[in-house]
C-alpha cells in the first residue's frame, strides 16, 4: 500500500537549513551576540582563576621563609622571627564557637517560623525582604552596632562587678558571686556581634533548604495524623538539613574571616595573651575555671593580626602576614571541607 508523502517535513528541514544558514540578518545578529556574551563570561572566568592562581602563588612563595610548625604555636611579638598566631587561633576558636551558638538556634528557628508557620501576610512579607537586604549590609555597620550596644552593655557589667561580689538574700546570708574579670572588648561582645553578621545569611540558607523540601512529604505526614509541629520537626527538618547544615558552616566561615566589626569594637592588635590562658585543647577539660574566664577575656583574631602584620614597615613582616593569610586559608578550606562531608553523609539519609 502506497502511503502518500507529505510536503510538511521537507518543509521544515528546508526552513531549519535556511534558518541555520543565517540568512535573517537578526538572527545572525543574535547569535554573533551571544557568542561575544559567552566569550566575555569565558574570559572573565579564566581571568578570574588567573588572577587568584597568581595571588595564592605570590603568597605562598612569600611565607616559605616563616611558614613553620613554630609559627602556629607561638604568640605575637614585635620581632618578626619570633612572631606566631596562637592568641588569633584561640580567639577565633572562641568567636566562631560562640557565634554557632548564637546564629545557629535563632537563625534556623526564625527560618522554620517564616516558612513554615507564620502566615502568607505583609509583615511576613516585609520582614523577609529585610532580611534579604541584611544580608548586604556591610560589616562595619555591624561593628558599630555592636560597638553601641554590646560593648555599652558590657562596659556597665564591669562597673558593677567591680564594685559588688557578693549580695544579701532576703538578709538571712550573703551569697557570694565567682570574681571573674570582665572586659568591655570581650568575646562574648565580638560573638554578638558577628551574630549579627552573618544572622541574615543563616536565615536565607535555611530558607532555601526549607523551600526544596517537596510540599508532598508535608501533606503526607498530616494526613497521617501527624500535627504541624511534628511534621516539622521530624519529616521537613531532617530533609532540609544539608542544606541547613551547609548554609551554617559556609556562614561561620565567613565569621572566621571578619576583621572590620572586630577593629571596630576594640579588639587587641599586638597581645601574647590568650583568652582564659587556654592554649591547648587539654586545658579545656582540665581547666574549667578558665573556660569560664575565657568567653570574658580580652582577645584578637586572625585576621586582626594579618592586618597588624600587613601594616608594618619592616619588610620581614611580609613573610609573617604570608603565613598568617596560608593559616586563615588552611582553616577555611577545613570547614568548607567539613560542610562538604556534612552535606553529603546527609543528602545520603534522604530517600526521596
């Protein structure tokens, strides 16, 4: 049986060569467009890796006369063979520590009220957006934030403790208070305010990890009885926390490398002085009245001290800063691994 043949696919065969051809002076146009478009992004890219293969390579070829196991193990010192970055590892260790605990509960539970509990309304709506918008904010302005209100706050605690250890209750004895030192540029105010920093950026992660979890699990779990809090806690949650996990460890690292807020609020320069005196892991178990002292001690942070040390006019500093800006990019790359990991044996648990 003969079929008869159409003249619609030759048809479109001819208008697809004639189309490719760029007879259409338009779309030659368009196309020649693009491929600039895609060159540009192409070159900025490879200029882009350039650039950072050319610094990472300056820096390290600078810090091979000082990078060493010494450097990480001692203290700051005005003489640039003897200079270390232990005081600013602690004092991270500390700031970071403080600002997971800080960001982590508030950030992830004003995320998980936002998109799971509160109401399609105009406050809810504009809260939001401002919360997109902190996110830009500089950090300086965080700085002085914090300088205005945690270290005001901070400086009235030290007046008071000063002046009172120990107070009557109900005038039948007095109860005597741990005479611990505090100072106004201490830890828990730098803490505070990198809270504040990076708040915003916790919030939005989780946000959007809450927002890829499908709306199917969620209908399913309450038709099954299950109330909202328990949809939320034990089916949403749970498939949101790489992302969640993620997007927190990705925000503390930009903490890490925060030095402006610090600078603002009064943070040591050049110290040799450890926060709490704790200047090794084991001291940490055997020394708990220390680690008591430590989150009201004075400190400074890596990048405080790369700023120090950038900032000098011996030029045997520029080795010192080397290696300090090798030890903050070591650090980095630790926990960006570990958000790599953390990511990963999760995204396994999810079986959808």
């Amino acid at each position: 049986m003969n079929i008869p043949m159409t003249t619609s696919e030759p048809r479109y065969v001819a208008r697809s060569v004639s189309f490719y051809s760029g007879a259409d002076r338009s779309i030659r146009r368009r196309l020649f467009l693009s491929r600039v478009f895609a060159g540009a992004c192409r070159f900025v890219t490879y200029g882009s890796l350039i650039v950072l293969v050319v610094l990472l390579t300056a820096i390290v070829w600078s810090s091979l006369d000082r990078l060493s196991p010494d450097f990480v193990y001692s203290t700051n010192s005005s003489d640039p063979d003897k200079a270390g970055m232990l005081a600013g590892l602690w004092g991270s260790f500390w700031l970071v520590l403080f600002t997971a605990l800080f960001s982590v509960p508030i950030g992830v539970g004003s995320a998980v009220y936002l998109e799971e509990i509160a109401r399609d309304s105009f406050a809810v709506r504009v809260i939001k957006t401002n919360l997109s918008n902190l996110a830009g904010v500089p950090s300086i302005v965080y700085g002085i934030l914090g300088y205005t209100v945690f270290r005001s706050a901070a400086a009235v605690l030290k007046v008071w403790f000063d002046g009172q250890h120990a107070f009557n209750v109900m005038g039948l004895f007095r109860l005597r208070l741990i005479k611990l030192p505090i100072y106004e540029d201490n830890i828990l105010v730098g803490a505070l305010t990198l809270t504040l920093v990076v708040m915003p950026t916790v919030i939005a992660a989780a946000q959007e990890a809450l927002r890829s979890v499908p709306g199917s699990i969620r209908m399913a779990s309450l038709a099954l009885g299950a109330t909202r809090w328990q949809t939320i806690w034990r089916q949403v949650i749970p498939a949101a926390l790489p992302g969640i996990s993620t997007g927190v460890i990705l925000s503390t690292s930009r903490a890490i490398g925060e030095a402006a807020p610090l600078i603002m609020l009064g943070a040591l320069t050049i110290t040799t002085m450890v926060p709490g005196n704790i200047d090794s892991p084991l001291k940490l178990i055997t020394r708990p009245t220390q680690v008591l002292q430590a989150p009201l001690d004075q400190f400074t942070a890596m990048p405080i001290e790369i700023y120090d040390w950038s900032r000098q006019t011996d030029s045997q500093f520029t080795a010192v800063a080397a290696s300090g800006i090798m030890v903050l990019l070591v650090v980095l790359l630790a926990i960006n691994a570990v958000a790599l990991i953390v990511r990963h044996y999760a995204s396994r648990r999810l079986k959808w």
